[in-house]
C-alpha cells in the first residue's frame, strides 16, 4: 500500500488544488518545506500527495532536508502513479481540460483501465474512478498476476 507521493510543480499550491478537486479532498501548506503543499484525501489509508516546487532535490543524510536545485534537468520524469478517485470519468475529464492539462482514458491492454492526466502537462499521474479501480482490483490479485507475468514470459 502506498500512502503517500511527492511531485513536483511549476505552481505547487494550484498543483495540490487541482489534485485534492479530483481525490474530493483538500490542499494545505506542506509545513515541512516552505512554498510545498500537500493534496489530502481525508480516507481510511492516509493517502497523501506531496507537491514540492519543481526542481527541489531530496537529498539523504543524517537529517531529512529539501533542497532547489539550480536548473531542472528533466521535462519529463519515468516516475508516475494511480490513484483511485471517488469521482467519475467524465468530472476527471473536465477538471484536466479546465486547466489545458492533456488528459486520455486508456485501456491497459485488456486488463483495467486508467485515467492519465499530465499535471501541467509534465508529470503524469493515473486517476482510477470506482469502476476503473475494481477492475485495477481485480487484475492485481496473485492468481491475475501470476497468469500475467507466467504468460510474458513464454511469449
């Protein structure tokens, strides 16, 4: 179970409004690191989306700390994630279009379908409406995924 994930932004505090619209949650200062602000959804899982100002670097070290870098090297990141919403196909659509940001229903090749929504159209994150996170459900039980991966590897 994944709790929480961190993106980044060119406007993170509208960022964290649009993504709090979509999980029908709300956006507050991320008090951890100035100019971030997080997406809550208010569920029984925690589930957090942290949305720090583009280019910010976490570094490790003895202490947990943030740090802007001087130039963003990347456009576009392998990183994303899906997220079930408690909204449907339709209202995702508009929230995205409302904000020019490109959105497409895809069906992942048979086995469930996701909403993809490219958060200001650099940062791509997956919306699961009701009937889309029980088919994701549904694949990703061990017997769906056993059948998947065994018949990948004899093609």
């Amino acid at each position: 179970m994944i709790h929480h994930i961190s993106i980044a932004a060119k406007q993170p505090l509208h960022v964290a409004e649009v993504i709090a619209e979509l999980c029908q949650g709300q956006a507050f200062p991320f008090p951890a690191y100035e100019g971030s602000y997080i997406a809550l959804n208010f569920d029984p899982h925690g589930t957090m989306v942290e949305v720090l100002p583009q280019g910010t670097e976490l570094i490790p070290g003895e202490t947990f700390r943030m740090s802007p870098m001087q130039a963003p090297t990347l456009t576009y990141s392998a990183f994303h994630a899906a997220i079930s919403v408690p909204i449907s196909e339709e209202q995702v659509h508009a929230i995205a279009q409302r904000e020019g940001w490109h959105v497409k229903t895809c069906d992942r090749e048979g086995y469930f379908s996701v909403i993809e929504v490219w958060i200001e159209n650099q940062q791509l994150l997956e919306f699961l409406p009701s009937t889309f996170a029980a088919q994701y459900r549904s694949f990703m039980q061990p017997d769906m995924l056993e059948q998947f991966v065994t018949a990948g590897a004899t093609a």
